[in-house]
C-alpha cells in the first residue's frame, strides 16, 4: 500500500497545445503537459514589459546626464545582473532543460543523435552562465589588453562567441541534416537571430564606442537591439525544439531517488 505523497508512477511531462497538470489516468503521479501556445504567451509580454522599463531606463539616462540612477541599473537591457540578465538566463536555462528532456528520450530510445542533444543541452548551460557571470565579457577585456584590438573587436567578447558558435556549426552540420526540414529550419533561424546580436551587433557596439565613448544614448539603442535579438532568438529556438519534441519524442518521466 503506498503511503501520503508516495505513487508507483513518476510524473510526467508532455508536449502538447494547452499548458494543464492533471492526475494519471489510474489515480498515481501526475502529468504536466508544456504547452507551446501558453509558452508564447509567457515569452511575448515579457519580452515587451522588459523593453517598455528598459525604454524608461533609457530616457531617465538621457536626460539626467547619462546617468539613470538605481532604476536604470535594474532594467536597463544594457546592464548585467539585473532583472533583464535574469530574465535571459532563465530562458537560456529554460532550453538547456527542454534540451535535456529530448536527449533522455533520445537515449532511452538508443537514437543516434542522444549525444548531441546532450551536447546542445550543455551549450544552453554554459550560455545561461555566461549571461550571468559575464565570461565571454572578461575573456574579450583580457584579449583586449593583450592583442591591442580595436574596431569592430573593440569587444572582444564577440571573439569567444564567434568560436563557440563555429565550433557547434561544424559539429552539428551532420546532426542539422538528419532532422526533419522544418526544424532544421527553425533551428537554422533561432541561431541565426541568435548569433546576429550576440556577435554581430554587439560588434557594431564595439565600433561605435571606440568611435563615438561609451556614455551615449545611442550606444543603449544599439544594446538594445542587440538583446532583443539574443531573446527572440532563445525563444524561437525553444518553440522550435518543443515543437519538434511534440511530434518525435515521447513523454517524458521523472522520479526522485531515494
């Protein structure tokens, strides 16, 4: 006889069109369906709330002499550890565990591509630290000081971005050609986006502050495109993986060891 709190079944999570929790059919565990529909719901108005402060954040530096005081340094998308960081890098952490999910389920059925699930999985992992604890940011000042570079590396951040996004594209080209068309796609456009602000705007933010100082107005819209962009890009991706999931992949079931 099970005891209070105890099943013989674990929970599990689902993919499907409405975000609910429900008990198993025979009475034990509990299944969660994750809903791309409520997702998008979540992601849209917070992307929009974030740049509705971040868009206050703005005007407040502007016109108080390039300083915005305590709320600027909360919401601006141009600062780290703030809620717009924290917003980034639970929505990196969010793929990474989505990522996780595909790639158990790809090895409890002996797939070809667990590994490499796994291995993206990891990626969205160290992404999501990354956006927390400013790694690419310190390797590109350290490059900086040592290589006297300038221009568009003026951030030299976008050095180790650019090689880990190499890196994964010549590891995955095979993994990217056996996945259905549309998700091949879809992943092709959300690293796309992706990429395009976390090197290539961030790039042009480069340039313009060796040109033009770091105390601009400007400098925060292009901060803000930039973002924006690695967001959009974040989001799409893990549509785009949910999505395929619903189709491929099988619940997914989680126990606690005892």
């Amino acid at each position: 006889m099970n005891t209070a709190g105890e099943s013989e079944l674990p929970p599990r999570v689902e993919v499907g069109d409405a975000l609910a929790a429900r008990a198993a059919p025979d009475g034990t565990g509990a299944i969660v369906t994750v809903a791309r529909r409520q997702l998008l719901n979540v992601f849209v108005p917070a992307i929009v709330v974030l740049n509705a402060l971040n868009a206050i954040a703005v005007y407040l530096y502007h016109h108080r002499d390039h300083h915005g005081g305590r709320f600027f340094s909360t919401f601006s998308l141009d600062r780290e550890a703030n809620v717009p960081s924290w917003f980034s890098s639970a929505l990196l952490l969010s793929a990474a565990a989505l990522l996780a999910l595909v790639a158990l389920d790809a090895f409890s059925r002996r797939e070809r591509w667990a590994r490499h699930w796994a291995g993206l999985a990891l990626v969205y992992v160290v992404l999501s630290l990354d956006e927390t604890a400013e790694i690419h940011e310190r390797i590109g000042s350290w490059l900086r000081a040592h290589l006297n570079l300038s221009g568009p590396l003026h951030y030299a951040g976008v050095i180790p971005a650019l090689a880990l996004a190499v890196f994964v594209g010549i590891a995955y080209v095979r993994f990217l050609r056996a996945l259905p068309r549309a998700t091949r796609r879809g992943i092709l456009a959300a690293a796309t986006v992706y990429i395009s602000g976390a090197a290539g705007v961030e790039a042009l933010t480069g340039w313009w502050a060796e040109s033009h100082g770091s105390r601009s107005t400007a400098l925060l819209l292009v901060s803000t495109v930039e973002e924006n962009l690695e967001m959009i890009g974040t989001a799409l991706f893990i549509l785009v993986v949910l999505s395929y999931f619903a189709t491929f992949g099988r619940p997914v079931s989680l126990r606690a060891g005892r």
